[in-house]
C-alpha cells in the first residue's frame, strides 16, 4: 500500500528527502492518536513515505471556544459545516472524504490562495 501512496504523491509533486522518503502532512479526525498507529506498522512506513510531525485535524477549524470544552467530534463538525447528514461512517475512505469536504471550505478562503513565489520574500 505505501509504496502505490509513495507514486502517488511523486506523481502530484511531492519530493523525497535525501533519505528517498516522502514526507507528508496528514489530516484527519484523530490521525495522530488513531490512525497514524496503523500506519506505521505497514511496511515501507518511515522509508518510503512518512507523516510530518504536525498533523491537521479539521476539528481545529470548528471549535468554538464559548461551547467546546474540547474539540468537537467529527459529527459536530459537520453539523457546524452544515452537511446534509452529520452520520459519521467510521470507514476509512468515507471518514477521509468528510475530513476533505471539512477542510477544503477553508482552504478557498482568498488568505490560503497566496501563494509566495520560491524565492521571494513574503509581503509583511
């Protein structure tokens, strides 16, 4: 599975590192305390592909700090996102779908869209 995920990822541009690696931020709900678990017992997993130490939990883009106590679950992210149905499937293609159609509302915002030139200097 990791090394189709490693051509995968070459073939949209990502870079192996000087170790051969690819290295790649991962989002999902709970990624870091759940899934990357899993992950990392597949063979190839720190050699051929590897998750930044930063991860993306969409539930950061949803909390509300007068409500949650917490981060929100995956259900009430959608509820805040306004889906149809806020049924959490519990399936990994079906979870990380959701986890796209969470994150990619924010990632249209005009402030994610500026994207600095290799080279240049970013406006302060």
């Amino acid at each position: 599975m990791l090394p189709q995920l490693r051509e995968f990822l070459l073939a949209q541009g990502f870079k192996a590192d000087k170790h051969n690696c690819v290295t790649v931020t991962m989002a999902g709900k709970n990624i870091a305390s759940f899934d990357l678990g899993f992950l990392r017992e597949l063979p190839g997993y720190g050699t051929l592909v590897r998750a930044e130490p930063a991860m993306l939990d969409p539930a950061a883009f949803y909390l509300n700090w007068k409500k949650d106590s917490r981060l929100p679950t995956m259900s009430i992210c959608k509820a805040r996102a306004k889906f149809e149905d806020n049924t959490v499937a519990h399936e990994a293609v079906a979870d990380a779908l959701d986890v796209i159609q969470l994150l990619r509302p924010f990632y249209e915002l005009p402030m994610y869209q500026q994207v600095v030139p290799h080279g240049t200097e970013e406006a302060q």
